[in-house]
C-alpha cells in the first residue's frame, strides 16, 4: 500500500484500488483485480496484489511519455529570430557597402563641391558608417520582449520559453486540459450531508476514518468536525466498502452493486446541480432503513469559478477540451463552459499525436494543463501553459506558468502579446527603413557626417521609445 507500480503489468493475484493520475490525469480511484492492467508510475492505495510484467521499462507506457517530450522539447527549444540572422550581416554589409563607394569614387572621380575624389570619397564611406544603426536593427525585437516579460510578470504568467511568444495571441485553437485546469483537481466531497441526523453522521465519519481509500478519506474530511463513535466492529472490502455495527444495528458505505449485495436497495437521488462535475457515487445505507439508502454523496471534482468566463474570452479562437476522463463527465464540463469540442479518455500519448494532426491541419495551437499526462501536449503545441499547480514535469516544459489561480489571466496575456508584436513589427520596419534610407543617401553625397551621427543616436532613441509603450 502506496507503494509505486514499477512497470506495465497485468494483475494476478490479489486486488486493490490504484490511482493512476500519471495516465489520466483524474484523482479518482481504479479498482485491480485479477486480470487488470496496471500501468507504471500509478500508485497503490489500497489493497496488495502481484502483477505479471507485460513490458519492460523501455517499452513502459512512462518512458514512451519521457521519450516524446524529450523529442519535442528539443525542436522548441532552439529559438532564433529571422532579424537575428540579419544583424549578424549587417555590420559587414555596412563594411562593404563603404568600400564599394569608396572605390566608385575614386574610379570615376566624383568629387562632392569643393573636394578632391580623395576627400568625397573618404567623407561618403565615413557618413555610411556613421549613420548605419545595428543597434536599432538588434534591439527592435529583444527590447519589446524585454518589456513584454515585464508585462505578463505582473498579470501574473512567467515565461520560460521566448520562442513560444511569437505565436501567443495567434492561436487558432486553445486547447485545455480538465481535471487540475478546468476544475481544481481535488477530489472531495460535493453534496450536502446535512439530510441525516447528527448521530448519522458521527457514524458516517467514524466510519471512514477507518480506511485509506480515497473515498473515505474525502468523506472523513468533510465530516471532521463530527465526534467519533466507539463502533462495536468494523469490516472493509477492498475497493467496494465497508460494514460497521453500532449498537446491534448494521451499517453500509460503499458503491451501489457493495449495497445491493448486502441486500441494501439504493434508492438516493443524485443532485442534478452537481451533475456536470461528479466523478463517482458512493451511499450510505443503515440495516433497519426501509426506504433505502440513508444518503447519497457525490464525490469529485469542482469546476473553477472562471473556467466558462476564462474560455468565452478565447473567442474568436476555437477552444477544445482535451481530457483522460470518461466521456459523460468530458462532455458535461465541455458544455457547462462552453467549449467548440472536446475529446475523452486520451490518454498522454493520444494527446499529442491529437495535436500533431492540428498542427499539420494548419492550427497554431495553446495547450493548458497541468499533470505529467498533459506533459507531451505541452511539449507538442506551439504554446504550451501550465497553471499554478501544475506538476514539476509539466511546469518544466511549459513555456509559460501561470502563477494565478485564475484563468481569467489568459485572455489579456494573448492581446498583451499582439501589442507586443505590433510594437516590434514596427521597430524593425523602421530599422530597415531609416538603414536602407540612410545609407542610400550617404552614399550618393546627401548627407554630412555631422547629421549623420546625430539620425544614428535618434533612431535608436525612437525604437527605445517605441518599445517603452508596452
């Protein structure tokens, strides 16, 4: 119990509960029994079983995960600007530029008023050294970035990965993960349990507090003002529920097939204001109760307060959810919040082969999520964001972490990211042009070394200005 599942396998003996978040992402509990698959890297919780390897470390689904992201971190993480490669040739270009006057002066003898070809020459060469800018040229772009970082520090996103911000605010599909981005990733208890009796629910929580499950730990918790009860016995089957006797009288927690076994007719009504975000029903049933179960709890995960607000901000980009969780659950939080498609039970692998085939369909694509199963997506997409929570993985191949509860954030991060590429559209075309300009004219004579100088310091001043609107 709680150790680390190893490898792939296939049970074969024995049985238990396992979480297995790492492939799906979801905190809900997988029940083992023999002939269950079990995957490497999920985690036993309850129960003990022996497994028969099926794959070996290199073939686990785990190192196919770390083998993908490698793959694709790798092609993100070499950035190089197109302007970048340019400035490299520019001061060269300017070089010869100047001893290309130089020699046309001297070869046809041109002479500028009042000087030998000698004096125009060197005076031409020297005004088209003084006027070319690199700096304007190789600031244009780092500047606006600079500032840019700045900017989204404060509204709450640190960037890691600069290359990713030339597609921020394009995307034409955002992409969202659900358990963990969506919803709070916390499995707890949804429903009221104020419809039984006091004494009820000091036996309820004196119940659970009797086993590790998932389940019961949730339901413990949500009742931990409650005082415990000295129970007469206890019995816990694993993985279904449990049997306790208090003053001669039988109690029942657990799933509906552990109650209709016991004999107990489940007859709870779900709350219809929770159906978009419950992951499992358990009961709570008394031996004597004749009109079924005392009480039905929903247990699962919440949705954030600003998912629907955060996702109808996205417009007019698609939005998608992309989840490991069943479809029933995948399509209700898909239309509570107003999501274009969604797509269930993918697991890490089936994420970011989905966002391949977008990429190749001609999509610009924003992935948000946050457990090791998202990891690949992150990696794959032309944005990745992870949120505050996310896990070390996912965080350490993000290309933004948002470091906010909220994903209100998103939205103003994408327009903050259009003005900033409008504001270094704009210095680089004026780079280019007061260079092209500039030198153009001082090779033909039009200027003087002394103006020259002085529209070399002003153009930098200009793009440092420009850039200062961010």
């Amino acid at each position: 119990m709680g150790e680390t599942i190893a490898v792939d396998g296939t049970v074969i003996e024995g049985g238990g509960v396992c979480n297995e978040s790492i492939l799906t992402g979801e905190p809900i509990p997988h029940l083992k029994e023999i002939g269950s698959k079990v995957v490497g890297g999920s985690i036993v919780q309850q129960g003990s079983f022996n497994i028969a390897v099926s794959a070996a470390c290199e073939a686990s689904l785990l190192h196919r995960i770390i083998e993908m992201i490698e793959s694709d971190i790798g092609s993100k993480s070499s950035y190089i600007r197109q302007a970048d490669q340019l400035v490299r040739w520019f001061v060269p270009m300017t070089l010869a530029i100047a001893a290309l006057t130089a020699f046309v002066c001297l070869a046809l003898a041109l002479s500028d008023a009042g000087k030998t070809p000698y004096e125009t020459a060197f005076l031409r060469s020297l005004t088209i050294i003084l006027i070319s800018c690199p700096c304007a040229l190789g600031i244009a772009a780092p500047l606006v970035e600079s500032y840019l970082i700045d900017r989204m520090a404060a509204l709450g996103a640190i960037v890691r990965n600069r290359g990713a911000l030339r597609f921020l605010g394009q995307e034409s599909l955002v992409i969202f993960d659900k358990t963990g981005t969506i919803t709070e990733g916390k499995f707890e208890l949804l429903s009221d349990v104020k419809g039984i009796s006091s004494l009820e629910r000091r036996l309820l929580r004196s119940i659970a507090e009797r086993s590790n499950h998932p389940i019961a730990v949730a339901v413990a918790s949500a009742l931990s003002e409650e005082l415990l009860l000295p129970l007469d016995s206890i019995e816990e089957v694993v993985g279904k529920g449990m049997k306790a006797s208090y003053q001669g009288i039988r109690y029942f927690f657990g799933a509906k097939k552990f109650l209709e076994s016991e004999g107990r007719a489940v007859t709870g009504k779900k709350d219809a204001t929770l159906a978009c975000d419950i992951v499992t029903t358990v009961y709570f049933a008394a031996e004597k109760q004749e009109n079924g179960c005392l009480l039905s709890l929903e247990l699962g995960d919440r949705q954030r307060p600003s998912a629907a607000a955060a996702v109808a901000a996205l417009a007019p980009a698609k939005t998608m959810l992309l989840s490991g969780d069943c479809r029933e659950c995948v399509e209700a939080v898909a239309a509570k919040c107003g999501f274009s498609s969604f797509e269930a039970e993918a697991t890490p692998l089936a994420k970011q082969h989905a966002i391949q085939q977008l990429k190749h369909q001609g999509e610009i694509v924003c992935m948000v999520g946050d457990g090791i199963n998202d990891a690949p997506a992150l990696t794959a997409a032309h944005v990745g964001i992870s949120v505050v929570t996310a896990t070390d993985i996912s965080i350490q191949v993000s290309d933004i972490l948002l470091t906010t509860d909220s994903l209100d954030v998103i939205q103003p991060l994408r327009l903050l990211a259009r003005k900033g590429a409008r504001i270094a559209t704009q210095n680089l075309f004026w780079a280019f042009f007061y260079n092209t300009i500039g030198i153009a004219l001082a090779a033909f004579g039009m200027l003087s070394p002394l103006f020259a100088a002085f529209a070399m310091v002003s153009s930098s001043l200009i793009v440092l200005l420009n850039a200062k609107r961010m």
